[in-house]
C-alpha cells in the first residue's frame, strides 16, 4: 500500500494535452507512471488507465480546446478527472453491436466506483473514482467501501 493511502497524504498530477489523436497514449504513459511510482496495485492501475483512454479519446472527439488531466490519490481512492472546454454533458449511448464506437463512458462506468461530471466555468470535468484495497485488522486484504456497488457494463442502464 501506499505512503498516501496509508497516512492520509493527497497526490495529484495535473496535465495539459492537446486535441490530438497522440494524446489518449500520451495520457495513459503518464498515469501509469504515476500510479506505478506511487505503488498502486496492478489491477486498479490496469483499470484507471484504461478510463483515461476512453475519457481522453471522448474529451478529443466531443470536447473542445486543449484537454485538463487531474490524477489524485487519497486514503482509499484514484480519482481520476478530465477536463475540455465544451459545456455538453457526457451521454453513455448504446453501441450497435457490432460497432467498434460508443462503449467508453459503458467500460468507464464498469470499471469505476463511481463517474459524473462537473461543471466548471466554460467548460467540464468527467470524472472516475477508484477504490484501492484496504487492509483489514487480521492483516488480509479486503476491498474499498465502494466496491460493494461496482456492477457489470451489461447490467448499467444508459443515458438518453
């Protein structure tokens, strides 16, 4: 576990991309980097970088202007927040299905704790929450508080 989830301490990254088709792998480089240089598990990091690309692929396709990247971490949780100049709400569509597009926000939604978006001036973050393991008293391994409501993509309604 650590130092941050274990003492209380709060990281946070932030980041500039461009609207470029080069950005989603810029993206997730850099938090995997971070996530590995402060020592989260493998299987929330594989999670969290998977979001960033499908938030910063939707914030290239549908946004507008340079993309924000806010990663933090607490005791307990990635939070993980991505930010375009556009006003427009994000809407989980359902994707035909055999179409290769309109998945993101359904695997964003499948893989996190929670997700939404906020509001900010002109513009808006989306944004994901992750829940890190924790350790129990006895010393094995037990999930977050808000693992309990993590529900499969097929079982999430969509919007719209």
């Amino acid at each position: 576990m650590s130092e941050a989830a274990s003492t209380g301490r709060v990281r946070r990254l932030i980041t500039r991309l461009p609207p470029a088709t080069t950005s989603a792998a810029e993206a997730r480089d850099f938090v995997s980097a971070a996530l590995r240089s402060w020592e989260v598990p493998d299987n929330v990091l594989c999670d969290v970088v998977l979001a960033t690309s499908e938030l910063v692929t939707n914030a290239i396709e549908h946004g507008g202007g340079d993309i924000r990247m806010e990663l933090s971490l607490t005791a307990g949780q990635v939070l993980l927040r991505v930010g375009d100049d556009t006003d427009d709400a994000p809407v989980r569509q359902a994707p035909g299905l055999l179409s290769e597009r309109s998945r993101g926000l359904t695997i964003v939604a499948a893989l996190s704790e929670a997700w939404g978006h906020t509001p900010e001036g002109p513009g808006k973050w989306v944004w994901a929450q992750f829940a890190l393991p924790t350790h129990t008293p006895a010393g094995g391994l037990a999930t977050g508080p808000l693992s309990l409501r993590r529900e499969s993509a097929g079982s999430l309604p969509l919007d719209g």
